[in-house]
C-alpha cells in the first residue's frame, strides 16, 4: 500500500512540477497562436546604448523584474527592452482599451451614456437593488456606479466597498471590477460583437498590430459570483505602444481619424478628482505621485513636480503593465512584467508595483539622453 501511495504522490507532483515548469517557461512558444496578419513596426531611432545613464538604467530594469519595455517619442522607437513581441495578461490595462472602444458607439447613438442598466436589462442571480438599476451606463464607466456587488473575478475593494443600497449612484467612486465587466457586457449586447472583435476590428487592424491572433483572448468566468465576465485582454509590448500612440495622436492615425478627439478628451478628463482618489488610496497631498480617475484612464495631477506630465495619463494593471501616454514630451511608454503562476500564487515576485513603475518613469525622462 506504501509503495502505491508513494507511486501516486510522485506522479502528482511530477504533473504539478511540470504545470509549472510550464507556465513559466516562454509561453508564447507553447500557449499563444501566433499573429494572424503582420502589422508594420514602428520606425527605430534609439538613444545612444553606451550612454552610461541608459545602462545604469537597463540594469534597474533587470534589477525590478521587467520583462519588457518600449518608449515612443515623436512616434518612433526611441528605447526598449526585453522581448517586446512577447504575449502576456495585461491585467486592468484592459479597462483603458474598453474606454476607446466605446467612443465610435456613443457618438453614433448605440450607447446612449445615460440609460440605466435596469432599463438595458443588467441584473445578478440574487437581485440588483432599485437604486443599483438606477445606475447610468456613464456611472458603470467611471466606476461610480454604487453597485457594490461581488465581480466574477478580483478587484473588490473591501477597504471602501459600502453596504449595498447605502449610496446613489453617480454619488461614490470605488474601483470595483463589477462595474469594468458590466461596461464590457454592454458594449457587446448594444454592438453584437465581442470585446475582442471590437479590439480586431477599431484596433488591431487600422493600427497593424504584430502580434495580434485573437485565438489568445480570453474571458473568466464564476457564475457563483457574477453573471458578468471579466474579458481579460493578452497584448504584445509593442501593439501597447500602438494604443498608447493612437491616444497621443488623439486618435488619428496614417491620416484617418479612428477615435474622434472629442471621445479622446472627455474620456481623459477628470471625473473623480484627486482628493477622492487620495482618500481611497491612502494618499495625501504631499505623494510624490497622485491621480484623478476618468473614464477608466488615470490622470496625472502630480508627478515628481514635473510640468511635462500636465495633461498625461495611464492605464495601469495588476503586477506592473502599464500604456502611458505624456503629451508635453509627445512620448508613450509600453511596460510589461510577466505574470504567471508563481506569481499569482506568491511563490515569485516578478511583478513590479505601482510606486517602482512610476519611479523608473521619472528615471527615464530625467536622464537628458
């Protein structure tokens, strides 16, 4: 009986051992289709490598666990690292993507930003509230909707969640991932395409993505939770640089103007200001760093008392993904860490958190290449 048991349990981990091994090895090379079309690269002109600034700097970027980096200014290539065409989770980034994706829908008139959702039909298994189904699309995308139900997946802030039916919609920002995969729900019954058509069809094709296949989409789901799934979005380095650089163009790109710059400007215009922001957070007026919260992008107000980031903004995900775009220096920064299982389950930190990200963004453009 020993020998069977034993015989068993070595098999067991064996497998667990080489789901592992698996997960975090390339996965890209095993796991993701490859591009399904081939997306023209962005013009090259990289500051000097042997800059001893711009070492010390790539060093630092080992040093925190970055996998890969790319910084546009005046739309070329002017730094990167790592391998940029690698696929990986891009966490709440996905958010940001959703806000682009429903500017052509709103100015057509298929979303209509003040329907409620009980008018759309929005409801869970054990009931939305009356003053929950009086949340407006506009209050589920600037995540103040008051809905503090549980969302199929994480990002319930237990910190700030209120009891349900406490508050009125369009009262209290909380960032609950509820409303964020509500907002993708409506876009696909109002448009009849998925998110990740959506994504192909504004994105992907117009901008030429390299690394585009969407085979590698995928949503979450937990019906025991929420009948909303999170849509989880997988992206290269280099086709997030391509978002960012479409915002900076204010959504124009090889002449055609894709998102409208009005979309581009109301949805990175400040909703929940910074004093909310701070109080959520933790934050008081003396950070370094500080935000306000629009439609699912998050503005800068503060930055190392810098002026060149008057008027940027980021998307921002989970373990270190971030699209951020700097106008002032007509710059977009792509940066990636790889989140795998050993990192979900906390055996590894490969992830790089909010404050080391922001203290390597000022590291960069402080370096006077």
């Amino acid at each position: 009986m020993k020998k069977i048991v034993y015989k068993v349990g070595a098999v067991i981990l064996f497998l667990l051992t080489t789901t592992v091994f698996t997960f975090c090895s390339s996965p890209q090379d095993w796991f993701y289709s490859k591009s399904s079309f081939k997306g023209r690269p962005f013009e090259k002109n990289l500051v000097s490598e042997k800059s001893d600034k711009l070492e010390d700097f790539t060093q630092y970027l080992k040093d925190l666990h970055t996998t890969s980096m790319v910084v546009l200014q005046n739309g070329e290539v002017i730094y990167e690292y790592g391998n940029t065409s690698k696929i990986n989770y891009l966490a709440s980034c996905r958010k940001s993507i959703l806000s682009i994706l429903y500017g052509k829908y709103v100015e057509n008139g298929t979303i209509d930003l003040n329907e409620t959702i009980g008018e759309i039909g929005i409801d869970e298994d054990d009931g939305l509230l009356p003053v929950e189904k009086q949340a407006t699309v506009d209050h589920i995308i600037n995540a103040r909707s008051g809905v503090f139900h549980i969302p199929a997946n994480g990002g319930y802030d237990t910190n700030n969640i209120k009891k349900r039916g406490s508050v009125k919609p369009g009262e209290y920002f909380v960032y609950n991932n509820w409303d964020f995969n509500v907002g993708g729900y409506i876009l696909e019954q109002k448009t009849g395409n998925t998110i990740y058509q959506e994504i192909e069809q504004q994105l992907a094709i117009p901008l030429g993505f390299q690394d585009w296949n969407i085979k590698n989409q995928k949503k979450k789901y937990n019906t025991k939770k929420s009948r909303y799934s999170a849509f989880h979005v997988y992206l290269s380095t280099r086709d997030m640089a391509k978002i960012g650089q479409l915002m900076l163009n204010n959504g124009q790109w090889n002449g055609k103007q894709l998102i409208s710059k009005e979309w581009i400007k109301k949805t990175t215009t400040t909703v929940t200001p910074t004093k909310t922001v701070n109080k959520r957070y933790g934050r008081t007026e003396k950070s370094s760093v500080q935000f306000s919260y629009a439609y699912m992008w998050w503005i800068f107000e503060e930055f190392y008392n810098n002026p060149d980031f008057e008027g940027a903004y980021t998307a921002t995900g989970w373990g270190g993904q971030f699209i951020t775009v700097i106008p002032k220096l007509n710059m977009v920064v792509a940066h990636k860490t790889k989140v795998d299982v050993l990192t979900l389950i906390g055996w590894a930190k490969h992830n790089v958190p909010d404050p080391l990200y922001y203290h390597l963004l000022n590291k960069f453009v402080n370096m006077n290449y």
